[in-house]
C-alpha cells in the first residue's frame, strides 16, 4: 500500500514540486485575471464604438441617398459642398472607417446615375486618395480593402499604384490587385494569364468571372487566345468562360481541344459545344464516344439533346443503351432521347432492354421528378 | 529544494516527478493548442474580413451540393428545420432528407407541410443500404430541390449512405436535421474547397453552438443567448473550448480527424470510393473521417481537411444528466470503436500527424483519460479512509487543476471576444465563467463517468443508440418535451 500512496504522489513530500505548484497557480490565476479583465474593458469599448456607429449612419444615411437622388451637385452646389463638409468632419477620425462601409454597402446596390454620384461623392468625401494613399503604406488587410474600393468605385487612375502591387508576396492582396486591375482595365489585363506560376483555383475563377459578368460584353477578351495554357485548370476555365459569354467565334478552337491529351479538358471541350452543334461536329463527337471514358461519354449523351432527332442519333442513344447497364450513363441517354423525341421515343423502348433499363425509363416518364 | 530534488533522483525517488510531469505535459498541450487556435482564428479572421461569400452565390461556376439529412422521430420539429434548409443562401443544392423509418408522424408531417407525392424515383444503389420505400418530390416548384426519402430503419449511416446514392452533386453536406444553419454556412463551408491549391481538400467542418435559450424562429437563430439550463451551460463552455480552442488547432496541424456528424461537406467521390459511411460503428463521423484521410495517405495524394470557425451551426444539448449520461456513453463507445477498427494507425509514420500525434492524443486524451482519472478518484477514496493522504500537497494538486481549468476558460472567452462574440451582454459572458468556475466538481466528474458507462457497455456488447429529449425550437419557449429513441 506504501507503494502505491508513494506511486501516486499522495503522501509524499516533493519540495520542487510544490514550489512549481504554487507558480503555475500564481501564473494561471494572473492570467484569468488579465484576459477576464480584457474581456470587461473590451465590451465596454465595442459597445460604445456600435452605438456611436449607428447613431452617424442613421443621421447621415438618408443625406447621402439625397445626394444621390436629388442630384444635389448638378442642382445645388453651395449645398452639396456644406453636405460634404459636414460628413467629412462626423466621420473624421476612427469614424472614417464607418463612412467607407457604408459607402460600399450603398455601392453594392446602386447602378447607372446613382452609381456615378455615389463615385463622385467618393472622390470628394477625399475618400479616393486616402485610398490610393494606403496603397503606398497600409497593412496588407487596408491595401485589400483600399483595392477593393478603387475598383467598386472605379477610380481608372489608379491603375499604375494598382499595376505596381501585382507582384506583391501577399496572395490574397495579389488577387485583389488582379481582379482590381481586370475590372478596371478590361481585357488589355488579362495577359496575367499566359505568366502563371501556380493554376487558377476555383475561388480565383469565381472572382474573375464575376468581374467579367460586370464588363460591357463588347469589352470582354477573346477567351479562345488564351486557351493553349500549360495548366488544364486555366483552359477548362478559359472554355466555361466561352460558354457562359456565348463567343461563337472560338467554336473552331474549342473543337481543337477535343483533341486535347487531357481528359479533363476534352470533357469541358465537349460540354462547351454542346450548345453549338452541327452535322460534323456531331461525328466527331459518335467517334470521340468510342475512345472515351465514362465521363465524356455521358457528356457527349448529354450533348446530344442539343441536336436533332435524326435517325443516327436515334440509333446512337439506343445503342448506347443496348451495350451499358451504367445508372448516370443510360439515364442521361434515356434523358436526351426523351428530349429530342418525346416519350414515345423512349416508351417504345419498354421491354425490349433490360430489365434496368425498364426501371430506369420509369424514372424518365415521371415528370414530376 | 534542488538538494531534496538530486537526493530523490539519486535514491529512485521518480515516480512522484513523472506523474507531475505527465501532468504538466497534458497542460502544456493543452495551452499550445489553445495558442495554436487562437493565432489561427485571428488568422482566419484577417484573411475574411473582406470576403464577399455572395460572389459564390452568384456564380455559375459555384460547386453543386447535396444537403443530406437524416430524420428519426422528428415529426415536432421536422416542418421548421426543413425550412431552415430551404433559406440556405446557396443557388446550386439540392436538400435530401432521408426519413429512417420513423415510428411517428415525421414522413407525413414533411409531406403535408411541402405538398409532396410519391414519385417514381430509380435510385443508383452505389453504397448497399436498407429497403428504400419511396422517394417524395413537392408539387409546388418552389421546392423542387428538396427530397424526401422514406426508407426502413437502418440507422444514421445507412440513412446518410441512401443519401449519397441519391445525390446528383458534386458535393455532400451530412447535417443533423434538428441543427439550427446559419444561412451563409454553406457559403463558408464551401470556400475552403474553391481555395484548394496543390492539396486537395476532401472533407470540411464547422463550429457547433448550443441552441439551447436562443431565439429560434421558423427555423432561424434570432438571437442568441447563454442556456438557462445549467447543465446546457457547462456543455456551452465545453464546446467552446473543444471547438475555438482544439479543433481549429487540430486543423492547423493537419492532424484533425473529427468533423462532427452534425454538420460536414464531403468530397462526393472519395466518399463512395472508401465504401461511404460505416454501419459497424456509433462514431461514423469520425470514422469516416479517418477511412477518408487514410485512403488519401495510402495513395500518396497530397490533401487537407478544412476546419471552419464561423458558428455555423446550433443545435441543441440534454438538458437532463440521463440523456447526457446516454449521448456520452455513446461517444465513448464510437471513439473506442473507431480507435480499434484503425488501431494499424497508431504510431505509424505511414499516416503522417494522424498516426503520430491524433491517434495517441484520441488514445490517451479521450479514452484513456477517464479511466486513469476514475483509478486515482477510488485510490484516493481508499487512502483517505485509511488515512495515508498527505492532505496539503494533495489539496495544492487540486487547486493547480482546478487554476488550470479557470486559465483555460478564460481562454476560452477571451477566444470568443476577440472572434465572433456571440453572446451579446457582459453579464452573460460572467454567467459563462462562473459556470466554468464550478463545473471541475459537478460536470467533469458525470462525463468522466459517462465515459466509463460507455467502456463497460462496450466490453457488455451493448450497442444502443440512446435516447434524446428535445424540446424543439419554437418562438414562445412553451414547447412540449419530446422524447427521440434512436436505435442503431
């Protein structure tokens, strides 16, 4: 028993032991103090900077959109100047940073005339040199913030202080600057492209294309340039960006990919052709279905609903579902048949497949599903 | 005292240092994944603060998900949490919840209240599962991404793996269906996966916070508050810590190999590729997680597993010690589990940090813990008795755990104020301490003794899910207790 009260450190006397005891409770009981302490003085801190907050932006919330829709620079200048005056000195100080989102959050909804006024006022509220000015020498979190700014703003001018961070060791500052850039410069900035050290991931393609979706069409690069690209990851999204902004014009390029080593980008090349399909392009893709995968054969049945119920494509979905069993295949051959036939095109076909197959047409007819 | 020292070292006087020295190596863990966390979260914070989550939203090159959420007697509470779905701000999901063979009214109820009819649904049986009975879609095309699937009782993984084989999508999301979402949690769960680079990423989690006291209405958190409930509040405090000061620490590390059941995307295809989820075992999370990860380090393919720490997800805790006693044996029995069917792991440089560092944390932190704790509770009992207890360094050993756990709860709450500062007033911040002042004597004890249940039930063979009493969310806080039986 002696043992194990000596084992378990019950009964002993380790003057070491109790010595460091004792500091860690002095150090545990200093450290809960300090960080409860924090948390008292901190409260009372955020408490006072929202209620501050929310008093200037419903005070001055309304005077903008006045601004704004009244025209009050075009009609009323000596007013518009005093209006601006006074926001400058409410929101002088930590209270700049309340100006600047509410700002962004009007921008964010505003568009045509409104948004024009809104960047006007940005300029004189002296909010775009700030911005331009932090470019030079904030933290990388008030560069993003300043980036993102002069783009929703649309401050043009901006683009050599813009051009001089696309190198910056910061990703997520360099992203910002890029989008920035593409935004303000259109498709001159889309060279980035073709210096890639790393592919595009998809957040960066999320960015991009929300970009583009805000530039005039007409503005737009010619995607089909850059789709040689050394990363799969860039050409799969250079041929979605063709198919979403529609550019005909690279229907030639986009059928060379299909010729394209990688998987990947022969599957993206067919889903991009399948709203633009002829006659020839059709065979090529019957051909390309031997050779393929699972993936771009479904693609390619898929595809097919774009076309016409001719007798070949007939005979190729029926075909198609006379040699596989395969759930995702069969069901988007049953899929195109339905659509470029009707249901007769696929209820003739009960019976006389499997018994899968039989199953599978049911899931076809219900249209509720 | 150094003299004392080097006299005790000379006469094989060691014990009484390892034992101290192991107890001083669990609080050094413990304060370096604490520092680990809270340098991430900051982090994370800087790295989001100028986010606009709606450019995914927007995008049509937003990843396609499939909600799946399983459904057991739910029929109170099932109508509001599918409409808590339904207000995901996400444009390309679809919602399937899978009804696993209730006994009450929770089909019917679903079905009512979406206007929903049997439809002639073929489902691709990838992942063998229990009898399927019928698949609902709703007339009204305002619901036409979400599914009901009624199937016979298989339990919570077969009832996930039924969702799986109906899935069109890219990626799963695996929630419990009484969880509250935030609504932009599908957003913030999705962007780790858009952000992968040279690593894939197979799997992502998200913070739970208890939904116990909050304003809930028509399936939203409104505000939230501490829980009344004391027991609920301890559990507060727990989840606090495990979540904003661990798992985002074990997610830093690369070595995180929970993501909790009650909310988690998937990587569709390596899911199905390691079998889906496991009918064998109560902790299917978590094994999962670990089938998942070893696949990927048995192919040699460079991936991670992301951890949010935006509270994304409110669910609600046992408010009763029975229930609580029951949710924990079960955990303990589904750590033992997993541990064991992957025991290869331990120690095996094969598996990187989950092998070396997370397997022996799980081992010695989770299940060999409150075995050793309830060894030294009885042999102090017995030593006390017989009167063999040096009482002052026995109470200076106490009062160091327990300034030890104070620390850590201040941690805790200083993580929270400088992150995501949920609870609102000052005095509910205190309420918090207080709780974790006092919870060392009556909480901890009841889930070391939990945990102890579940080792002996697990030696026992028993295998039961557990029961679960919910009062449901609802605005006027007048809502009936429901009991759940949930049985594997």
């Amino acid at each position: 028993m002696e043992a194990i009260v000596d084992l378990l450190l019950i009964n002993s006397d380790y003057p070491l032991i109790v010595v460091i005891s004792k500091l860690l409770i002095l150090a545990f009981g200093l450290l809960t103090m300090l960080l409860m302490g924090y948390i008292f003085v901190n409260r009372g801190r955020v408490h006072h900077r929202q209620q501050k907050d929310e008093s200037l932006i419903e005070e001055y919330e309304d005077e903008i959109i006045d601004i704004l829709i009244g025209e009050l620079k075009k009609n009323d200048p000596a007013t518009y100047q005093d209006t601006v005056e006074r926001l400058r000195i409410a929101f002088s100080g930590e209270a700049i940073q309340t100006l600047r989102k509410l700002m962004a959050l009007l921008g964010r909804d505003m568009s045509g005339d409104n948004a024009f006024l809104l960047q006007e006022l940005y300029t004189d509220l002296q909010l775009e040199r700030r911005s331009v000015k932090t470019l030079n020498n904030g933290s990388w979190e008030q560069k993003v913030m300043a980036v993102k700014e002069l783009g929703r703003f649309g401050v043009v001018h901006a683009l050599p202080q813009l051009q001089s961070l696309a190198e910056n060791p910061n990703k997520i500052l360099r992203d910002e600057v890029q989008y920035t850039l593409l935004q303000l410069g259109g498709a001159s900035q889309f060279e980035f492209l073709t210096t890639l050290n790393e592919p595009l991931t998809p957040w960066q393609q999320i960015r991009i294309t929300e970009v583009f979706r805000l530039l005039d069409p007409q503005d737009l690069p010619d995607f089909q340039v850059y789709l040689s690209n050394q990363y799969e990851e860039v050409t799969i999204f250079l041929l979605k960006l063709i198919k979403f902004f529609d550019q005909t014009q690279a229907r030639e390029a986009v059928v060379d990919q299909l010729f394209d080593e990688r998987p990947l980008v022969k599957l993206e090349a067919v889903n991009t052709l399948a709203g633009w399909l002829d006659e020839e392009t059709v065979e090529l893709l019957i051909i390309l279905y031997e050779e393929s995968g699972l993936n771009i054969r479904i693609a390619i049945t898929k595809a097919l609903q774009q076309w016409t119920y001719d007798q070949n494509t007939r005979y190729f979905l029926e075909g198609v579902l006379e040699e596989t069993q395969e759930y995702t295949l069969c069901m988007s051959a049953l899929q195109s048949l339905k659509k470029l036939g009707g249901e007769e095109a696929i209820i003739q076909l009960l019976d006389t497949t499997s018994v899968l197959n039989n199953r599978y047409i049911a899931h076809q007819l219900d249209e509720r599903i | 005292m150094i003299a004392s020292f080097i006299n005790d070292m000379v006469l094989g006087n060691i014990w009484g240092y390892v034992f101290f020295g192991y107890t001083l190596l669990v609080m050094l863990s413990y304060l370096t994944l604490a520092v680990i966390s809270l340098t991430a979260l900051r982090g994370y914070l800087r790295r989001n603060q100028s986010t606009d989550y709606k450019d995914i939203m927007k995008s049509p090159l937003a990843p396609s998900v499939s909600l799946i959420a399983p459904a057991y007697n739910e029929e109170k509470t099932i109508v509001h949490n599918i409409h808590s779905l339904l207000s995901l701000t996400y444009t390309n999901y679809e919602i399937i919840v899978v009804n696993d063979g209730s006994t009450d009214e929770t089909l019917s109820a679903a079905v009512n209240a979406y206007d929903m009819e049997l439809v002639n649904f073929d489902i691709n049986h990838i992942l063998p599962t229990e009898k399927v009975r019928g698949v609902y879609k709703s007339k009204n095309p305002a619901y036409s991404h979400l599914l009901v699937v009624d199937k016979e009782n298989g339990g919570k993984s077969d009832a996930l793996n039924v969702g799986i084989n109906l899935s069109v999508n890219d990626y799963i999301m695996c929630i419990d269906v009484d969880c509250v979402l935030a609504d932009d949690a599908l957003l913030k769960l999705m962007k780790p996966f858009l952000e992968e680079g040279s690593r894939k990423v197979i799997a992502a989690g998200g913070v739970l916070r208890i939904a116990n006291s909050c304003s809930i209405e028509r399936g939203h958190l409104v505000e939230s508050n501490v829980p009344r409930n004391w027991l609920s509040r301890a559990q507060t405090l727990e989840y606090l810590r495990a979540f904003l000061l661990a798992r985002v620490a074990w997610s830093q590390l690369d070595g995180l190999i929970l993501v909790s059941g009650a909310l988690g995307v998937f990587d569709k295809q390596l899911v199905i590729q390691v079998g889906g989820y496991s009918r064998k075992t109560v902790g299917e999370d978590m094994e999962l997680v670990i089938r998942m990860r070893r696949c990927m380090h048995e192919e040699k393919l460079p991936y991670r597993v992301a951890f949010i720490p935006d509270p994304l997800c409110w669910t609600e805790t046992p408010e009763t010690l029975p229930v609580l006693q029951q949710q924990r044996n079960r955990w303990t029995r589904g750590t033992i589990e997993v541990l064991r069917t992957h025991r290869k792991m331990l120690l095996n440089p094969r598996y990187g940090r989950m092998g070396l560092i997370s397997y022996p944390f799980w081992l010695l932190m989770e299940w060999f813990a409150p075995i050793l704790e309830t060894t030294g509770f009885i042999l102090a009992i017995v030593l006390g008795v017989q009167g063999l207890i040096n009482w002052p360094f026995f109470f200076l050993m106490l009062a160091l755990i327990w300034f030890f756990s104070m620390g850590m709860t201040a941690l805790t709450l200083f993580g929270e104020e400088i992150t995501f500062r949920k609870y609102r007033s000052l005095s509910e911040v205190m309420r918090l301490f207080v709780t974790g002042l006092i919870e060392p004597f009556f909480f901890h004890p009841f889930l070391v003794y939990s945990a102890i249940r579940g080792n002996i039930d697990y030696l026992l063979g028993r295998n039961l899910w557990g029961n679960m009493t919910r009062k449901g969310f609802q605005a006027n806080g007048s809502a009936k207790e429901i009991q759940v039986v949930k049985s594997t």
